[in-house]
C-alpha cells in the first residue's frame, strides 16, 4: 500500500480544527455553568441552609463578575497574549469550581461562583479571540463560527439536563466535579496545541479601574435589593447601599470618559441602534433568565418536581428555541431584525406572563408546557436580530468591543433580573405567610408576582426597540454571524 503524503494545507486545516475543539470545550463548560446550578439550587439551598433571598447569589455571582469582567478579559487576552490568558482564565475556571464543590458554608460557595464567573470572562473573549485568528476569511471560518453559536445555543439545554441529572443521582457536588477533569485536559492540550497571538502595540493599556467600578456598584446594588426584604426598603441601610452602588457606576461613567483606552468608549451609544440593542439585551437576560429561576423553584419547592424532572421540563423551551433558529434568521433577512426583534421579546414577555397562572396544584402540560413553548420561540425570534443590531453601524475595527459589550449586557442583565425577581419572590411570600396563608400558597404566590415582574420587563423591551433601532441600519447587517467576533475592547 502507498502512503498518500497530506498537504500542507490539508495538515495545517487539522492542526486548526484541533485548536478549535480545545476551544469549544473550554467555552462550552463556561456556558453550561450558567444553567447547570439552576435545577440544583433548593438541593443546595437545603444542604448548605441558604435562606431565599441569599439563594440567588449562587446564579447572580457568577453572572455579574463573568458580566463585569468581560470586556478587560478581552482587552488582556489581546496585549498580554490569548492563550496564555485564556489558559489562566481556564485554571481560575477549574480551580474554583473544586472550591465550589467543597463548599460547606453559603457565603463560601457564593464567592467561588464569583471566581468562576471571572475565570469564565478571562476564557470566553481570549478562546473567541483565538478563533478569529486561527481561521482566515472565508467558508473555514464561517463553519467554525457556526459550530460556535450552536455550543453557545446547546450549552444552557445540557446545563439543565446535566445538572438534573448529576444532583438526581450522584449529587450537587458533581455539577462542580465535572468541571475538573474537562478543565485540567484542555489546559494540558492547550499548550501543545492552541497557538498564541497577539496584538502588536507600543503601550499595553488597560483600564482596570473601569472593570472594578462598574462590577462593584452591580454587586452592591444586586445585594442592596436582595437584602431589602429583611432590613426594610426604607431602611438606612438599604438606601446607603443603593447610594452608593450608584455613586460607583457614576464614577465608573467619569473614568469611562478620562482614561486613554476605556473598556467602554462612550461614543458607541450614539448609535441609536447599538444602543437600542443594548438595552434589549439587558431586558432579554433580565427577564428569560430570571424567568428560569423563578420557574425552577416554582417547580421544585411547590410541585415537588425532582432536579431531573426540572431539566427536562425545560426542554419545551430549549427545543422550540431551537427548532425555530432557522425561520428566525429567514424572517430577519426577508421582512425584518426589527420587527423579528418585537415579536420575539412580546413572545418571551407574554410566555411568561401566562406563567403567572400557575396554581399550588399545577401541572406540567395544563399549566407550564404553553408558557414555556411561548418563551421558548420568543428567544429564537430575539437573540438573532439583537445580535445583528448589536452591530450595526459599527466599524470593522470595533466589532469585538460592540459584541462584548452585547454579551456584557445580557449576562449584567440576567444578573439583576434574577435579583429583582428573587426579592419580588421573597417579599410577597413574607406578607401573605404573615397573613395566614399556608406555605404552598405563599410560595405560589411570591413566585407568581415575580413571574408578573419578569414578563412585565420582557413586555417591555417592545416599545423600546419600536423607539430605539432603527430599520435603515440594519439594510447592511442582516448576517448574524459577525456578532460572534471576539468580545474585546478596542486597543
């Protein structure tokens, strides 16, 4: 037999697509963490004795660092070198998610989610970033950045199964434990077969005040509001936190407009449309993501449902949003991103406001199964076209940072909608229990106002994209693939 030599070329497309798959597993274990705790939260809530309000920092931590901390994770990866960077973010990722797994204390486990989420706003930008350079132009690329938005869309849906799965049978630890193997193989294999790029500047700028301004005035307002419904809304305490979480995000617009290469230039909001974009993002995160919290208590403490039984109720959403993928990006092209964009937002907006029917004796196909088909298809017909006004008008050299910053408003945004949606939650439960009511109305009941919360934040992210995008800037965008270039700031 005679042995046929590869091309160089042929060799060189192996060696990128091996690169890749190191990629993808390191990216993909970042998006599973954002859903695989959510089936596991009244397990852990009971094993590590999390009172309610607190019970959501275990999602919203890790949320707000991988929030904010995107943007100067892209902005290091780019001057310090990808992947060494992505390889830190990776190690941080890994070694916090053993600490998680070992956590006994609440405020223990709490803060390692927050590690996490800043391991995973170190890996997301440097692994993207890499993938941006490793492919040129063309057909490779375009395949490379498909298969990475189909992690990105599968990775919440396996979050949710893995995690009812492993706390079913094994136990919650294990959503933390799986971590480890995966994440000590690619850094193994990282070194040897990921290559490392850069950017060629004179002076490496960053602007780390910005990133620690803006993520601590988010962390200190989410506390203020999960903490109100035990120290009073008018309390001192309260209203000195909120104070002063807003005194930080003004110092963080000042330094914003100070420093030399700001992680967030300010001029990008003159686009109408970016900015509109924007601010959908943060409504969809606010309102879907905290509609999953909301909905897997509801399913857990009052239907009893086991973590297992969660996950795969949440399949109705996660299948439709999926089935509907297609039809969303044909309907963009050929009427659309705007009006694709209302439609999905009023679908996710009134999916969840139907929810707010669910009784103390509800059941899955009667009373979760229409809502949770309804949110699922509002998610297929919103994340495209916001990802596609995301950056439209924007020039080619600051797609990373008008992509990052989308991410950075989703992830901010699904941080507070949980907050917002847990206090909601808490505090209607506290007054109808002082008011006589049993435990199972009262749960039902604080869930079913948090539900009337989230759809009403989804409901209204129509009128805003109506006022804010604008249908002319998006003539030239309708391709939804450039929203996946590498969320970075620009050198």
């Amino acid at each position: 037999m005679i042995a046929v030599a590869q091309s160089p070329v042929a060799e060189q497309s192996v060696h990128r697509w091996r690169a890749f798959a190191v990629l993808a597993v390191s990216y993909f274990m970042t998006i599973v963490d954002l859903t695989i705790v959510n089936v596991a939260l009244p397990t852990i809530g009971r094993k590590l004795h999390f009172s309610e309000t607190n019970l959501q920092w275990v999602v919203t931590a890790y949320g707000l660092t991988f929030g904010g901390f995107l943007l100067l994770g892209g902005r290091a990866a780019d001057l310090l070198g990808r992947r060494r960077v992505m390889m830190i973010g990776l190690a941080l990722f890994t070694a916090a998610s053993l600490a998680c797994a070992l956590a006994t204390t609440d405020t223990f486990l709490i803060v390692m989610r927050g590690v996490q989420g800043l391991g995973a706003a170190i890996v997301l930008p440097a692994a993207l970033a890499i993938v941006m350079n490793i492919f040129p132009e063309g057909a490779e690329r375009n395949k490379a950045l498909g298969a990475w938005g189909a992690i990105a869309a599968s990775g919440a849906t396996v979050g949710l199964i893995a995690g009812g799965l492993l706390t079913r049978y094994i136990g919650w630890q294990y959503i933390f434990y799986l971590n480890i193997p995966i994440g000590a193989a690619a850094l193994l294999l990282a070194r040897r077969i990921v290559p490392e790029s850069r950017l060629n500047v004179a002076r490496r700028r960053f602007d780390p005040f910005g990133a620690v301004t803006v993520t601590g005035g988010l962390l200190l307002g989410v506390y203020a509001l999960s903490q109100a419904p035990l120290h009073g809304w008018g309390s001192a305490r309260t209203i000195s936190l909120l104070a002063v979480a807003a005194v930080l995000e003004l110092a963080f617009l000042v330094i914003e407009t100070r420093v030399e290469a700001p992680l967030l230039p300010m001029r990008i909001f003159r686009l109408p449309t970016v900015a509109g974009a924007n601010a959908v993002a943060l409504l969809l995160g606010a309102s879907f993501f905290a509609f999953i919290f909301v909905g897997t208590l509801y399913m857990q403490q009052v239907l009893r449902y086991s973590a297992l039984q969660t996950g795969l109720a949440w399949l109705a959403a996660s299948i439709t949003s999926v089935a509907l993928a297609g039809l969303s990006q044909a309907l963009v092209t050929r009427v659309s991103a705007k009006f694709v964009m209302a439609v999905g937002m009023a679908l996710i907006g009134g999916g969840i406001l139907w929810a707010t029917a669910a009784p103390v004796h509800g059941r899955f196909w009667a009373d979760l199964a229409g809502p949770f088909f309804v949110a699922g298809a509002g998610t297929a017909f919103a994340f495209i076209p916001v990802s596609i006004a995301g950056l439209a008008g924007i020039a080619h050299h600051e797609a990373g940072l008008a992509s990052g910053l989308l991410n950075t408003s989703q992830q901010v945004g699904g941080a507070i909608g949980v907050a917002i949606a847990s206090t909601v939650a808490a505090t209607h439960f506290k007054t109808l229990i002082h008011s006589g009511s049993a435990a199972p109305a009262a749960l039902t009941g604080g869930f079913q106002w948090a539900f009337w919360v989230c759809g009403a934040i989804g409901v209204a992210a129509v009128p805003i994209t109506f006022l804010l995008v604008r249908s002319r800037d998006l003539v030239q965008t309708a391709d939804p693939q450039p929203a996946l270039v590498e969320p970075r700031a620009a050198a």
